[in-house]
C-alpha cells in the first residue's frame, strides 16, 4: 500500500475543506436582514423567515460536514505517520512505513469523501437560499428570472463535480 499517496490525498481533502469552511464562516458573518443588501425591488418576491432560518440551517450543517471530513482525514494522516518508525539497524536514520490497517485507511477515506459531499450538497441548498434572499423567490412571478439564471448551474455543476467526485472515491475505494 503506497501510504505517501494517501497522506497526500487526505491532505488535499483537508485544504480543500478548509477553504469550504472558510466560505460556509463568510456566508454566516454576512447578514440577510440588512435592508441595504438586497438587489429585490418587488416586496412580494421578498422571502419569508423561513427561507433565512434554511439558510443559517444549512450552512451550520455544511461546516459540521466538512469539520468531520477534515477530522476524520487529519486522524488517518496521524495514524499513518504514527506508523512510521526509525530502523536501529541503519547507521543513518531512516524511516520505513509500518503495518497500516488498509481496511480501516479505505472506509476512513471514504467516511471522509462522502462527508465532502454532504458538506458541498448543504453549502449548494444554502447558496440557493442566498440567492432568494438577494434576488427573489424562486416562485415570485415579477423577478424570479435573475434568481433561476442564477441557480440553474449551481444545481447543474455542482451535483455534477459530486458525481464525478463519488464516482472516482468509489473507484479509490474498491481498486485500493
């Protein structure tokens, strides 16, 4: 089992769930109450509470995703760098990687990938609201169009990226 290429893989997980992170911290910093930012100039395609409450829901959901995504990778990165030992038989020190649970790297690595995905499907719901309360409902008869324009490739690409996500976790998972 090549360990180098899963420390560096639980690494890219961990950097790019940081960076969600910091996105999921930006959009709850900001606040959809201020009157002052919103582009909606019909009051009837103003969003009710609900839609607001959706929002902060579905942001803390996808920063609880991704910090158990990047948990669970930092943990196996540990256990397998725990797992190397010096070699006394060598003058020089030197490392050699010893016995890692591949069974338990796998389904961690997987664990980690599908908590990516639920995070970026949560932080994609949480998006959609901000786009309502930004520029409308999306049922608002007079001002939706600039809230669906917005929102097509955002649930066109981003269930997109996940499936080919998934599909090459999965294929790392039963190749491996």
């Amino acid at each position: 089992m090549t360990t180098s290429i899963h420390i560096t893989a639980l690494d890219g997980v961990v950097n790019v769930n940081s960076l969600f992170t910091f996105a999921v911290f930006v959009g709850l910093a900001w606040n959809p109450r201020d009157p002052n930012n919103s582009l909606i100039s019909d009051q009837i395609c103003t969003p009710d509470p609900h839609v607001m409450e959706d929002m902060i829901a579905f942001h803390i959901y996808s920063f609880s995703s991704f910090l158990f995504s990047s948990i669970v990778a930092l943990g196996l990165k540990q256990a397998i760098r725990l797992s190397r030992t010096t070699s006394p038989s060598d003058s020089i020190i030197s490392t050699f990687l010893g016995h890692v649970n591949k069974g338990l790297v796998r389904v961690g690595m997987l664990v980690s990938g599908v908590g990516s995905a639920i995070g970026c499907v949560f932080l994609m719901l949480a998006l959609i609201n901000v786009v309502q309360i930004k520029l409308g409902t999306l049922s608002c008869e007079t001002g939706s169009g600039h809230s669906v324009a917005a929102i097509v490739p955002l649930v066109i690409l981003v269930p997109a990226a996940l499936l080919i996500y998934v599909s090459i976790v999965l294929y790392a998972f039963l190749i491996s």
